[in-house]
C-alpha cells in the first residue's frame, strides 16, 4: 500500500473512533439527563404526594374536633371565647410540630371570597402576618377549580392539589369541611405546605441519585469503547479495504483479515459475492428501466385517450334548459373499466348510460372502449323497441370472441324530454336512486338481468320512472357503495342515500362534488381499490314555449 493511502486510512480510523466516541457521549448524555429527569419527576412526585397524604390526613382530623355549632356562632360576632382560645392552641402547636407546614387556617367560604376564622400561629412566624378573625380574601382561579366544588359537594379534597404562586411559592393544598349539627357546611379546615420550602429536600436527593446515574453512566461508556473499537472499528477498517480494492479495480478478497466468524466477515464474505451479482443487476435494470419507461408512455397515453372518449364538456347541452347534467370518472388505476355517456337520439330522447367493466387496469379499459362504442351506436341507429333491446343486441356482440371472460353492468335509460318519462334496463348494474319530492333520494328497485358479455342470448326488461320537475337522477357504479375506510367498513347504500338527500337541493355538479367529499371524508387514508364513477341529472321540466 502507498504511504499516502496509508496516511488516509489513518485519518478515516481516527475519524471512525472520533465518531463512535461522539455518538457514544451523546447517548450516555441523553441517557443521563433522561433518567435525572424522570428520577426528578418521581421524587418531586413521591415527595408531594407525601405531603398531600398528611396534609389531608390533617385537616380531616382537625374537621372532625372543630365544633360547627360553634363555628356559625363565631362567625357572626368574632368574638374570642374559651372554645376559641382551645382550639387557636391547638392550632398553633400542630404547625410548631410541622415545622414544613406553611399555613394552617379555618375559614368561612362564601360565594366568591372566603373570610378568616381561625389561623394557626407557629413560635417563629410573623405575628403581623397571620389573619384574624374576619378578614376576607377573594379566590383565586385554583380555588374555584378545586376549592369551589368541594365546598358546594361537601367534602374534603382528594389527591394532589397543586394551587397558584401567591409570591410565596406554589402550595400543596388539602381541605375538609366542618359541618354543623344539621349538616350544611360551616367552615373549612385548610392546611398548605409550601413547594418552594420542600424543593430543598427534593434536590439533595435528586442530587444523590444523579451523582451515582452519571458514574455508573461513565464507566458503561467507557468499557463501550473499548469493546467497540476492538470488535468494530478494526474489522470495519478491514472491510473498506476490500471494498476500496473494488472501487479502484483491483478487487482483493482476502478473508483472512477478519479474524472472528461474526456479522462483520458474514458482510464480507456477501460483499464478495455481491460485486458479481451487481454487475448481472446493472445490465438488467438497464433493460427493464427502459420498458417501464415505454409502458409508462403507453399508460399516459390511454389514460388520456379514456379520458377523451366520455363526455367531459359541461354544460353539454347548453341550449337545453329542460334538464341540468354533470358526470365524472375516477379512476383506482391509471386507466379503468368504469364508464358512463350520454347523448341525445332525437329532439326529445336523451340516452343515459353508467357501466362497469369486470377487472381494471388495460385489460377492463379496452373492454369499456368496445362496450361503450356498441352501446351508442345501437342506441343512435333506432328501430328498437325500448333500451331491452339495444342491450340484448349489444350483449350478442360482447359475447364473441371474449376470450378475456370479462364483462360488464350497464344501466342504459332514455329520458323523453318532453314529459320526464325514463324507459331503462338493467344489466346486473346498480339499483338508481331517484329523488322524491318531499321524500328525498330512494333506489329505485327492479330486478336486474345477468351482466353483458356473459351468455349469449340474455333477455332484458324494460322498466319506467317518471321525474316530476325538480326531482334527480343518480347513477353509479359499485366503486361509490363499496369505498372502504381503514377498519374495513363499506360506505355502503344508507349512507350515499343520507348523503344525496342531505345536498340534494344543490345543482348535479355540486351535488356530485359534495357526494365525493363525503366518501372521502368517511374514506380517510384508506387507498381507493374501485372506480368511483357517477352521474346525476335533475328534471327542470318540459320547454316552455
């Protein structure tokens, strides 16, 4: 090896140990802050709920001593007699036996203050600073959340009640009530131990607990790098070797440089075998990479020749004011099998198709081509009885040559302009759903005949509805009932009904547009599976002359 690459391969060894070295401290430093976070949160935690426990403990005893006879007498005069006097003493020695309770107190609640009764006095407090007898006080925000509804249930707090910096730190608080003979709450017995007195505590012992969290800490790290840079750093070195030897040429397989049979000469030993595997796969996915490409052309260009072949110009008859008509076509993959058409036979005949060809991708969409080029053509040329008929013949000319097996549902219906009248059959497809005035959206249902392109020689039954001015036509394909959400749930035919009649005063595109954002909203982050393809037509009545 030249000196040079010698030096390099020093500095990228010496690099490997910086990094691994970094990377270990800065885990041993998330890792020691972490746990000094939560050791401090469970301590702060254990430590408060400790306080909480005694000082609910407190004023439940005390409660229970404190007379609330007497207290509704004291409250109306103030006045200091022997009970008074007892009680104070008692008061005062319990806060000189705690000496970390900041506040002990009985007070009267009102609605939106709360008056002095009683508060206990400790050998070194203030005595200028302790209430007396009827000084009153307003609430604070923390004693109408806690305090407040206690007072009206009458009972005594429970768990820990943190309460708002007053100037003199945040208290641990806990209360009960004093009731009277009759039951109704006379006063309140409130005990406060002060956080920022009890943090002293809480940081030696956080203190400790980190102290020995950073030594074992240390000393795991430190016996990490050693072991890393023995088992990794230098077999990892080794590897690059090999695999610079590949990069410059003069590939070098030399397996007797890793000493242990671990991960790292497992690596090696499928590095080697990779490189003649490598260049078998470039020669490869330069060839398959060149025919996606192509297919990819082909898609983009049927999915825009579909997209041409159904009715996309809307209004499409701009001079009709009898009926108003919007259509759309989404399709699961570039291109589909979903299709729907309309057109007009004659001045007063306007054909409605919505179909659904079996399978989806190329395959279906060719299918949907033929399908709806036949359909058309018979329906344009005439002499047929009703739309029967026109499937009935179209179904004999699917059936030759499908050696695919595909088929597809049609509904195919003739509006009579003039009066609203629609002759339809179906062919496996959808029940339609007509809105009624005063009703809102229904299916209309009819027995369906087998599917087109299935057997030859399928009889059809013509069926009839009549739209009055106002009411709606709505047709669709499966991909509309059947789009499914991530628990597996169908948007179903109850909800597209609930859906329709809740827009169902809006125009046909907005009505469409205001269906699929239901389904998507139901849908979510399901993916699509299905064509969604509709078509909606409201009746506006016949021309008037």
């Amino acid at each position: 090896m030249k000196e040079a690459e010698k030096v390099e391969m020093k500095k990228n060894t010496q690099g490997l140990n910086r990094r691994i070295m970094l990377v270990l401290m800065i885990l041993m430093t998330t890792m020691t802050i972490i746990i000094a976070v939560i050791s401090a949160y469970s301590v702060r935690r254990i430590y408060f709920q400790q306080y909480s426990t005694k000082a609910q403990d407190l004023v439940r005893m005390l409660a229970d001593q404190i007379s609330g006879d007497w207290i509704n007498e004291f409250s109306e005069t103030y006045e200091k007699d022997e009970y008074y006097e007892v009680a104070k003493e008692y008061m005062d020695n319990i806060k000189n036996d705690f000496s970390d309770l900041q506040y002990l107190y009985i007070f009267k609640p009102e609605d939106t203050y709360f008056t002095y009764l009683i508060e206990a006095q400790s050998d070194t407090d203030d005595p200028d600073l302790i209430a007396t007898p009827g000084m009153t006080f307003d609430y604070r925000q923390s004693e109408y959340d806690h305090l407040v509804p206690d007072v009206q249930n009458k009972r005594a707090s429970t768990g820990l009640i943190l309460g708002q910096d007053a100037g003199y730190g945040k208290p641990i608080s806990a209360w009960a009530p004093i009731l009277d003979s009759d039951g109704n709450v006379a006063a309140m017995v409130e005990a406060d131990y002060i956080i920022k007195n009890i943090g002293k505590q809480i940081t030696v012992s956080i203190a400790g607990i980190v102290a020995v969290q950073i030594l074992c800490i240390l000393t795991v790290a430190i016996l990490m790098i050693l072991s890393i840079r023995k088992n990794v750093v230098r077999p990892v070195t080794s590897l690059k070797k090999m695999v610079d030897s590949y990069e410059s040429g003069e590939f070098s397989a030399d397996l007797s440089r890793f000493q242990h049979d671990d991960e790292i000469r497992s690596l090696a030993v499928s590095f080697e075998d990779m490189t003649t595997r490598i260049e078998n796969y470039i020669t490869e996915l330069t060839a398959v990479t060149a025919e996606k490409e192509r297919i990819g052309a082909e898609l983009n260009v049927a999915t825009q020749i579909q997209a041409d072949m159904l009715p996309g110009i809307f209004p499409a008859f701009p001079d009709r004011k009898e009926f108003d008509l919007y259509a759309t076509m989404d399709p699961a993959k570039e291109v589909g099998g979903d299709f729907y058409d309309f057109f007009l036979i004659d001045d007063d005949h306007l054909g409605l198709v919505m179909a659904d060809v079996s399978g989806k991708g190329v395959p279906a969409a060719l299918f949907m081509v033929i399908a709806k080029t036949l359909i058309k053509n018979r329906a344009l040329t005439g002499g047929y009885s009703g739309p029967a008929q026109v499937l009935e013949e179209v179904n004999n000319q699917l059936c030759e040559g499908n050696d695919a097996d595909l088929f597809v549902t049609v509904w195919l219906g003739i509006l009579e302009i003039s009066t609203g009248k629609i002759i339809y059959a179906s062919a496996g497809h959808e029940y339609p759903a007509v809105y009624r005035e005063n009703v809102g959206f229904v299916l209309e249902k009819n027995k369906p005949s087998l599917p087109l392109a299935t057997f030859e020689g399928i009889k059809m039954q013509d069926n009839e509805i009549t739209l009055k001015k106002g009411e709606a036509l709505y047709l669709y394909t499966d991909g509309i009932t059947e789009a499914t959400n991530v628990d597996k749930d169908l948007f179903g035919e109850k909800r597209m009904l609930a859906s329709l009649s809740g827009h169902s005063d809006e125009d046909a595109k907005q009505l469409l547009k205001s269906i699929r954002r239901d389904i998507d909203m139901f849908v979510g982050e399901a993916p699509q599976f299905d064509d969604m393809t509709m078509l909606a037509l409201r009746y506006e009545g016949p021309k008037q002359n």
